[in-house]
C-alpha cells in the first residue's frame, strides 16, 4: 500500500499531493447504480423473496457477514488475521443470555435491549483484554494466539454449565421489534440490515480518523510508526477492542436468530465457518464479507439437497467436506477470494467501456 | 533506583505472589490426601510426555520452515483411528472388550507402526503437494492447513463415526504399577513416558550431534544461508515435516489408546500444541518440553485441586490454562526459548 499512489489523488510538479475533484464518468455511474439498485433489493427483499429465503438465507447471511467483516476490518486496516472473533461473539451472547430471560443459564430477566447492550460491552471488554494479550505478536503468530483463545473459550462455555445451561440456553427472549424471528422473520431482518449498514458505515468512518490512518501506518511499517510516537500496541488493542465491539453485535443478532445459544454452536468449526466467509470476501475487502456469508449460507441450505452420494466421501451430509474443499481452491488459486476474481473481470469491463 | 520501589516490577511481584498461592495450595491439599496427589502428579507427568511427543512435530515444522501445521490436530487423529480400525480388522480385537479376551502384543504394535507410517505419508504429500511451492508465505499455507483440517474432520466423522473408541493395551502389560505408596497405570506411566523420552532423547542427539541436527539448526536461524551453502533445502523440510508427522502419528496411536479417539480430539491437541508452542517458544525443543510439562500439571491440578471447601471450581478448570498463557505472554511474548523470526 505504502508507496503506491492512491486512485483519485495527482501530484502536480513539485510533488504535493492533491485532490483531483471528482469526475463523472460511466464507471463511477455504473457503481452508484449498482449501490442504488442493490440497496432497494436490500429493503425490498421480504416482498421479493420467500419467507424461507428471507430467513434462513438472508438474515443469516447479513448476522455471519458482520461476524466476519469484523475479521476483516482487522485485517485490512490493522494487518491482523484474528480467530478469535467467534469466541468474542459468545460472550456477547452468552452474556446477554444469561442477563435475559430464557430457559436455562443464570435468565436474570433483564430487558432483552439492555442485556444486548451489555453482552456487546462485555464482548468489547474482552475484546481489550485479549488484544492487550496478542497485540505484541505479529502475523502467524498473532493468528495462533487467536485461534487459542477463541477454542478457550469454546472449551469455557462447554465446561462452566452455569453460564451454558447443560448443552445450551434456550428460548432466548428477544426485543419487540423483532419478535418471534420464525413467525415473522421481517424484523430481525430489517435490524440485522441496519446493523450491517451503520457498521459498514462506521468502518469506513473509522478508517479516516486520526487513528484509523495510524493504524494503517502501523499496519505497513510498525517500527517507523513507534519511531514517530505513536503506541503500536495501544493502536493494536483498541483495534482488537472495535473488531471485538462489531462481533459482538454479530453475537447477539445471531442468538435472537436461533433464539438460543450453545456451546456447540461456537467451536472451532464455527470459528473456521467465519474464517472461510472472510477468505471467500476475499480478507481485505469489507463488502466482501456479506457476499461470502451469502454464499456460505447459499451452499449451506442447497448443498443438502444436491450434493451427490459417493460412498462415505460425499454426500447431503457433507457440507463440511465441500466447504473445505472450496476454501482449499479459493486459497490456492485466488487468495483474493471472489473479490479478487471480480476485480479482474472489473478491470477488463472498465477497460471495455471506457472512462 | 534508591528506595523508590519500581513500578514496572510489580506485575512480576504480583506473579510471584499468585506463583506462591498455588504452591502453597497444592502443598496443603497434598497433606490432606498424599495418595490423591501422588496420582494427580502423574496425570500431570503422563499428559505432558503425550503433549510433548506430539507438540515437538509441531513446533519442528514450525522452527524450521515457518509452517503453522493446523492440521497437526487432524493427523493426530486420524493415526489414532487407523490404529483402532486396524487393530480390530487385522487382529479381531473388539472394542468392547469382555473379560478373559487377550490382546497381543503385536496386535497394538502393528497398528502403531501402521498408524504412525500413514500419517507420515500424509503429512509429507500434504507438504510436497500443497505447501511446497508456496513456502514463504505463512498465511497462506496456514489458511491450506487448515482447509485440510476441515476435510479431514468432516472425513473422519463420515468413516469412523461419532463415538468415542480406545485402541486397546495388550493384556500381556499389567494394568497398573505400584508407584509411592498408591498404583498408577502402567502403559500411561511407562509406555507413553517411556516413548517420550526416548523421542525427546533421540531428537536432542539428532539436532545436537548429527550433520543433520547441524543443518536443521543453522537452517532455523537462516534459512537462506543454508540454501546458498549447497545443501539441499527442499529435502531438509520434506524430511523435517516427515518426522513432524510421525510424530503426530505416534502420538496419536499412544493418545487413543491413553485416552480415547473421537471428533474434537483434533482440536483439543491443535491447542496443546499451540499452548505449548506459545509458552515454549515456536521452533525450540527445550521449550517444547518445558511447554508439555506446565500445560500438562496445570491441566492435571486444575481438574482436581480447584475445590474450596463446598464451592467447586473444576468446572473453570479452562480458565487457568487461559491464566498460564496470558502470563506467558505478557511475560515473553515471543514464548521462553523463542526468537523473533
């Protein structure tokens, strides 16, 4: 990134950087159309689709896509491949399981908002605590420390039954607004797509900040950046700290989906579902993360009906096979993830049609 | 510094203290019931040397080549299931063993032998197909790694079912040993420590006395002198993630037949090995052993000793692994023996 001139910004002859006002060319329109068409599918989507595909795939798809576009924020802005965002996300909401009202665990009756709220505040909490923990590690390291204490966690829930309620917490009491999300799957829909959109937002806004733009620094070059003053490994904490807030929102959206929470629900599978929709995105591409999920959750529901039986090696039953196969040739043959094939076909098409 | 106390020193004082808690906590319980102790110290002893056989494949294809194997878990699996599979075909042993049925001793080495020359096979096709030619980039041959693992876990769940099987002992080893006063099992205590010591012996004579030993060492330090020095490179890490999976292999045959086979036995050694990697040091064998014994008595003592009068802690027992690895880290992030890559 560093070095590279930034698309939109000219240096005139004595090399200051400057702005070049924005053009109106067919690309741009062509983006903003797409944006513009995308978002009324987005709003449009419960008279378009089926009540089955509102809820089972599209819901899911935008609550898996904020898991994951916390990932990715990590990863494109701070440089750090974190695995421990699913263990975030059972904290939030097993936190906010417990707090709640619900069949099994400590269902200490609190409103189903301020419980949230509270599930997403302990989420960021640990967020802190574990960034403290893995923000002096670099690369494959940080990404083993993660990965060690997301199955931590996992193994917590799974033993401290008096948090996880013998297998799992039940019937999870979920606000008004959104109800009973199998009878009307409208509202859980609607919150998870604003959800998704102010953290996109919030992301992007975060990212022009002061410190976004030193975390970026210290993404590129950690040791120019500590020369300069700035405190990598508070700069990295407090990243880990917003990833771990955008989890969490992830946590409780997906708990009033399930409308419960178990162990078995965030192990070290779940913690490689979430890992596979962001390589899918493609790790550096925000909007990436819900078109993974979107296919994740697409392969997830189809695969069981036509995935073809070859003796025990593959059959309905096995998405997971299928799943790391595809993660496998996605890795191995464009380690951009769809957005890197996309963005090929993109530069061919702007090509064809000219600025 | 005068009379001023140092403030940077109080977390270490602070540890020094929670160090001395313990201490004096297992001392206490220990007086209370010695037998109990005796026998949770070699829990402690036994789960390590297993830890120690399997974490050390690890942390030598790490210190090595720079490879994060993610599968390591998988591999340790799947040798315990192709043990306990041709235990049963090859020699009719059942897993539900009654009582008067014999089990030879070829009938648990033969698959041991088996179990560990698979997994070693795998392991080092899975490194000449897959993570060969992209060496160097660690990220991306974690992501392979782990991608096999999720195959391999849906695999094993597919052809070996979801119940939890043991390979058998042979019924010629006794049961158990007299050892202080109480019995403690024998193929546990000398078998798996037995097995232990010897890798750990003959890895240490190997890295410290052998040509070989001499260009793994120079090759973890730099990699790239090595290869300008004329020696083959590429065999040097197809040998070293050939042994790293044999010893996933061996560890996983001793494993299932110490503990059980079953799904999630995959990740549950995938982060032993990573705890004992994060405490020891990525790449050394001193940390490794060091690593294997502190994971092996925390998570041996905690299961037994967090009790306080009624209120009964064990259920927690996790959180004082996650205790021992944040200490290590915020003490030495790079782990006790590691060096910055």
């Amino acid at each position: 990134m560093s070095g590279a001139q930034a698309p939109g910004v000219v240096r005139d002859t004595v090399g200051v950087a400057r702005m070049r006002r924005p053009r109106i060319t067919r690309a741009r329109i062509l983006t903003w159309s797409a944006v513009g068409f995308l978002l009324l599918v987005c709003v449009l989507a419960p008279v378009i689709f089926t009540s089955y595909w509102l809820s089972q795939i599209l819901t899911k798809a935008l609550w898996l896509g904020i898991a994951a576009v916390s990932l990715i924020f990590l990863s494109r802005y701070g440089g750090m491949i974190s695995l421990a965002q699913v263990g975030l996300y059972a904290i939030a909401g097993f936190t906010m399981a417990n707090l709640g009202s619900a069949f099994g665990g400590h269902h200490l009756g609190w409103n189903p908002w301020v419980a949230a709220g509270a599930g997403v505040a302990a989420a960021t909490l640990f967020g802190l605590l574990f960034g403290a923990i893995a923000a002096r590690s670099h690369g494959i390291y940080f990404l083993m420390i993660t990965l060690a204490l997301s199955v931590i966690v996992f193994y917590f829930f799974g033993q401290a039954t008096s948090f996880s309620g013998y297998g799992g917490i039940r019937n999870v009491a979920t606000p008004g607004l959104v109800g009973n999300p199998i009878i009307h799957p409208e509202g859980l829909y609607y919150l998870s797509l604003v959800a998704s959109i102010l953290i996109l937002m919030g992301i992007r806004y975060l990212a022009r900040t002061p410190f976004g733009l030193a975390l970026q620094g210290i993404r590129d070059d950690p040791a120019r950046m500590r020369a300069l003053g700035y405190n990598v490994s508070l700069h990295r904490t407090l990243a880990f700290g917003a990833g771990a807030f955008i989890a969490g929102i992830a946590g409780i959206l997906s708990v009033w989906y399930q409308t419960q929470i178990s162990p078995g629900g965030v192990d070290i599978g779940q913690t490689i579902n979430v890992l596979v929709i962001a390589v899918i995105g493609g790790l550096y591409w925000l909007e990436g993360a819900w078109i993974g999920a979107l296919l994740f959750t697409v392969l997830d529901n189809y695969s069981r009906t036509w995935l073809p039986t070859v003796g025990l090696w593959l059959g309905p039953e096995r998405f997971e096979t299928l799943l790391g196969v595809i993660f496998l040739l996605i890795v191995l043959l464009s380690p951009g993830g769809l957005v890197g094939i996309w963005n090929g076909l993109r530069r061919r098409l702007v090509k064809v049609l000219g600025h | 510094m005068g009379n001023r106390l140092d403030l940077r020193l109080l977390p270490r004082l602070l540890l020094a203290l929670l160090g001395a808690a313990v201490v004096a906590w297992i001392a206490y319980k220990a007086t209370q019931n010695s037998a109990q102790f005796v026998t949770v110290s070699l829990n402690g002893l036994t789960l390590a040397a297993l830890y120690f056989v399997v974490a050390a494949g690890f942390t030598l294809i790490f210190g090595l080549m720079r490879v994060v194997n993610m599968a390591h878990g998988s591999l340790y699996l799947l040798a315990g299931y192709l043990a306990f599979t041709t235990q049963q075909s090859w020699f009719g042993v059942s897993s539900n063993l009654l009582f008067g049925h014999t089990v030879s001793v070829a009938s648990w080495v033969v698959p041991l032998i088996f179990g560990t020359i698979v997994i070693g096979a795998v392991g080092l096709a899975m490194q000449q197909v897959l993570l060969r030619w992209n060496q160097g980039q660690d990220l991306r041959q974690a992501l392979l790694t782990i991608a096999l693992s999720v195959i391999l876990a849906d695999q094993m769940l597919a052809h070996f079912g979801g119940i939890a099987q043991s390979i058998q002992q042979p019924t010629l080893w006794p049961n158990s040993v007299p050892v202080l006063g109480t019995h403690y099992g024998f193929f546990r205590l000398v078998i798996v420590v037995g097995a232990a010591l010897i890798i750990g012996g003959l890895l240490w004579g190997v890295i410290r006395f052998t040509r070989l030993g001499m260009i793994i060492r120079a090759g973890v330090d730099d990699r790239a002198m090595v290869s300008a020095l004329g020696i083959n490179v590429q065999l040097v890490f197809a040998g070293a993630f050939l042994i790293g999976a044999l010893l996933a292999g061996f560890g996983g045959v001793l494993g299932g037949t110490m503990i059980a086979v079953q799904p999630g036995i995959d990740a549950r050694f995938l982060l032993n090995s990573l705890i004992v990697v994060i405490i020891g040091g990525m790449g050394s064998l001193g940390g490794a052993v060091i690593g294997s014994l502190a994971l092996g008595f925390v998570n041996a003592y905690a299961d037994v000793y967090l009790q306080f009068g009624s209120t009964d802690l064990t259920n927690y027992s996790i959180l004082l692994t996650f205790v021992l690895v944040v200490v290590m880290l915020a003490v030495r992030p790079l782990g006790l023996f590691g060096r910055p890559a």
